[in-house]
C-alpha cells in the first residue's frame, strides 16, 4: 500500500524555506505546518522571522477524529490537537499551522510536537489538501518524517540544575559522550537544548540508538540552493533588519514578563539581546554575537542536510514547482 505523500521543505535559516513553502502551497493546495521550534511561540515575531500574517481561529474544519492520536491528550503538554488545529495562521490565505500556540515559558517537548504533527497531516489530508512541512529544526523534520520512537521523558530540576553549571564546551562534551548522534541535528549554541538532548539520552538512552518504526508518509524533501557567502551576508541583513523593527523592545516584553531564562529565551538573538538588556553587554556586541551565533548555526544545518541523501536543492521556485509535478503522479 503506498503511503501518503507529503512536501519537506527543510535547508538554512535565512535560505527562503517559508516562500518555497509558500508558493507551493499555493500551486498545489496546500496547506503548511511549521517546524521551527521557536515560532510555535506567542509574542515572538520579530525576532523569529515570522511572515507577516493573521491568527485566526478555525472552527470549520475541526472533525471528530480528534482522536487521531489519542495518546497525546494523556500527555502532560500545554498543547492539544484540538488547538493546535484551531489556532491558524493566515499568511496569504494559506493557512500555517504550529506558530504561536504556546507561551513562552511552556515547554512543547520532541515527543509531543511528533505526535501534533502527526495529528494536523492527518487532518490535512483528510480533507484533500496537500501537507507542507516547512522549517529549519532538522530534529523536528527527522522525528516526524522517520518516525521516531522517541521517550517521552520527563524534565528532571536536579540533573538540569547541575548541568547547568557547566561552561558551554563542558555541556558540548558531555552531549558528545552522552548521544553522539545528536551532536548533528542539536543546535550546539543553544544550551537550553543540549540540556535537554542529555537529559533524554540519561533517561531515554536515545544514545544506544534511534529507534525508527515505520515511515507513515512518502516525502519530497527541497531545499533553497544558496551560495554560502550570500546566505550569510542574508544572516547579517536579517539581523540588522529585526533591531530595526524593534527586537530590541519585543526580546524586553517577554523577558520582562516571563523571564530572560526561559527555554524561549534561549534561540539566537534573543539569548544574546537579552545579556545587553541585562546589562552583560552593549548593544553593539549583542548584535554582532547574533549574526555570528546565527551564522555558525546555518554552516551546521547546511553540513546536516548536505550529507541527507533525499534533498533536491533548487535554485528557484520554477524547479521546486517540476519537482514536486512529478513527485504526486
């Protein structure tokens, strides 16, 4: 029997993932789902590139299969399918699901954020449209897309805590030792997430190996093909552009409300805005650090998704367009 077939469109931050996505999604009835782990946050647009859209809330096409997974809502997670289906974001009619549908100081985790997904294609396909996963979290797209089995292991404060006073190179070495395969698809400048990343190779012993059950879809993985000084001097300009439309006050809002600390907190510029607002450093250098951290971070996933044998990079949204013509004969 063959499997439902679903577009990937994975690659760089900064690339143009969202406008393939999104033209595509307009060829071809689609409709997107991000896999981005910072946009599935509220009040944080700026500074995670967020197209400008609307949120709405979808009433019409909440079925009763709600049911589709229904493990998940035995789960501790701040999000359920059912708002995860209802909460939608309108970026030129397209509807886009998974962007923010949970505060800033909740924590989605793998586990839950796998099962979502798994609940929203359904539902897409349910009613005929075709399913766009978009986003720059390699960990997101393999979990879903390879199906992990992946424990569903709880936050431990006392493993967390004594992690947490390591310096950054002693948390990459302990990540290194603890799931060296995670070393490829863990944001290393994130500490939030290398945490996290140990403590569920401590629990779940996702280091021995990654237990792929099987696939529940056929995928066209795309990527944007872009020369990497051009990525970068797009980094460099994205930067500038978000201080200038006001990163600065949105990382203040929500660091004043929720903390400078929270997992949120912890994604590129806004980890190092948040060391200016508190004093660590000028503004200048919290700037510069964000490029530089951002840039580090695109070399990572180009080197991750370069060496993923199924990518089709194209050059523009004409090949994107043939492609995936011939990938739903």
């Amino acid at each position: 029997m063959s499997l439902p077939k679903v577009i990937a469109v994975v690659g760089t931050t900064a690339s143009g993932k969202s406008d393939l996505g999104l033209a595509l999604a307009k060829q071809f009835n689609g409709e997107m789902i991000s896999l981005d782990s910072r946009q599935i946050y509220k009040y944080m647009n700026i500074g995670t590139n967020k197209d400008a859209g609307e949120e709405v809330i979808n009433d019409s096409d909440i079925k009763a299969d709600l049911q589709i997974e229904d493990t998940l809502e035995q789960k501790d997670s701040p999000l359920s399918l059912e708002e995860a289906l209802r909460n939608v974001y309108l970026v030129d009619d397209i509807p886009n699901y998974m962007i923010s549908v949970v505060e800033p100081d909740e924590i989605l985790t793998l586990a839950h954020f796998q099962l979502l997904a798994f609940g929203l294609i359904k539902n897409i396909l349910n009613r005929g449209k075709l399913p766009i996963l978009v986003g720059g979290t390699s960990l997101y797209t393999s979990a879903i897309l390879e199906n992990w089995d992946i424990p569903d292991v709880k936050p431990d404060p006392n493993l967390r805590n004594d992690l947490d006073q390591l310096s950054d190179v002693e948390l990459i070495k302990h990540l290194e030792k603890a799931d060296p395969k995670a070393m490829e698809t863990i944001d290393l400048g994130n500490r939030r997430r290398i945490i996290r990343a140990i403590e569920i190779a401590t629990q779940g012993r996702m280091n021995k190996s990654v237990n792929k059950l099987e696939p529940k879809y056929t995928p066209l993985y795309l990527a944007p093909e872009v020369d990497r000084e051009k990525l970068y001097e797009r980094i460099n300009l994205r930067v500038d552009k978000m201080v200038e439309e006001g990163l600065v006050e949105e990382v203040k809002t929500v660091g004043e409300k929720y903390g400078y600390d929270t997992v949120a907190m912890t994604g590129h510029a806004y980890q190092q805005i948040g060391k200016q607002l508190q004093g660590e450093w000028e503004l200048d250098q919290a700037i510069e650090e964000s490029k530089k951290v951002t840039r580090h971070y695109a070399k990572r996933q180009l080197t991750w998704w370069r060496k993923h044998g199924d990518v089709k990079w194209v050059k523009d949204k004409k090949v994107g367009s043939k492609l995936v013509k011939e990938f739903l004969k």
